[in-house]
C-alpha cells in the first residue's frame, strides 16, 4: 500500500515541478462569481418551492402557525402513536404536550435511542432549491445522532426566516466548524439491485413543519 502511495505522490510531484509557487489564498484564486440562486422569487414562493421539493423527497410537510404548532405537532405524534419523544435542550417546552419527553443526553446508548418513537428539533437552514433541511447542532437541534437513529424525525422550519433559495445562500449562514447534517427527505438508498430501502442511514420517516411566524 505505501509503494502504491508513494508511486502516485511521485507522479503528482513530478507534474508539479515547473508550476510555479502561487502567494494567493485560494479564497482569493478562485473566482466565485456564479450565480447565487436560479431565478426570482418572493418569500412566499420560496417557501412553496421548499414544500413542493419536500413532498418530492418523500418527506411529510405540514404547515402552521406558532400558535397552532403545538396542536399539529401533538397530532402527529398521536397519528404515529408515539409515546416518546427524544427532545432537544434547547426545544421551546411549550412545543410539546401529552408526551413522555426523553433528554437527548450524552450518555444515552444507541439502543436507548432507537427505542424512542420520535424526535422533534427545529433546524438552522432550509434551502427550496434542493429541499435540504441543514442542522448544526444548536440547543433546538441537539446532538447529530438523535437524528439518525430514531426511525420518526420531525423537524420544524420558521418560515420564512429560516428558508433560503440555494446552497450558496445556506453556506452563508452556517459556520463550517459545527457539527452540519443536511437532509434531503427520509433516508434512502438504491445500492442494492436498485431496489429503494429506506431507513438505512437514519429515520425511515422525516415530517416537516413550516410553521409561519408572522
């Protein structure tokens, strides 16, 4: 193994003799002057595109308003009869009624985990283009994995704040050091035959509520 890295780190040095040695940050090198996001929309109609892109992944979408979140959110729950919820820290409390609530705590094993019905986290960014969720782990959102082993995710987007229309758009707000997960409807694969499995890499189920703040 080291013969054949050493063979192709040879050949890279090689070709890179004659090039000369370049001062210039990379940031600064490379130009980025492409095109942000396709096309003009007003918010509402972003929001619409992240729903309609949504419902094309498969996920669930469900729309409301603050005040009417904790009814939706309750009838979900009930409709999956979920019994426990994995709760992030930082998850408003009122959010949540009539439920068993389970901390998402360091310590949890991933058997404690995948016994839980359901989770329910907000998100830091969603992008319309794509119909990509993005968390970072912020106190709403909590750790990375009580995302990925429950089978039932519900994620709950403020709109129109937290929508955006591309990927470039997203990277803006988000820090590059925090723990990202971007989700694109419920897991899924074909690998096999290219057969559809779902739920190999996370929640067999993902449900999505735009919950309009104004």
């Amino acid at each position: 193994m080291s013969g054949s890295r050493e063979l192709i780190l040879g050949r890279v040095r090689r070709a890179l003799a004659d090039v000369p040695e370049d001062d210039t940050p990379y940031e600064q090198a490379v130009p980025r002057d492409y095109r942000e996001r396709h096309g003009e929309r007003t918010p509402a109609e972003t929001v619409d595109l992240l729903a309609e892109n949504l419902a094309d992944y498969r996920a669930v979408v469900h729309r409301t308003s603050a005040p009417g979140l904790p009814s939706v959110l309750a009838g979900i729950l009930a409709a999956r009869g979920a019994r426990t919820v994995l709760v992030p820290a930082g998850l408003p409390s009122h959010w949540l009624t009539g439920v068993e609530q389970v901390p998402d705590r360091a310590e949890s094993t991933p058997y404690e985990l995948d016994r839980v019905d359901s989770v329910v986290t907000g998100c830091a960014v969603a992008i319309a283009e794509t119909g990509t969720l993005v968390l970072d782990g912020s106190p709403d959102q909590g750790r990375r994995r009580i995302t990925l082993v429950p089978d039932h995710h519900i994620c709950v987007v403020r709109v129109p704040d937290q929508v955006v229309s591309s990927v470039p758009q997203a990277l803006r707000r988000l820090a590059p050091a925090r723990p990202m997960t971007w989700i694109s409807g419920p897991s899924a694969t074909s690998d096999i035959e290219l057969e559809r499995v779902e739920g190999v890499h996370g929640p067999r189920t993902l449900e999505v509520v735009l919950m309009s703040e104004a």
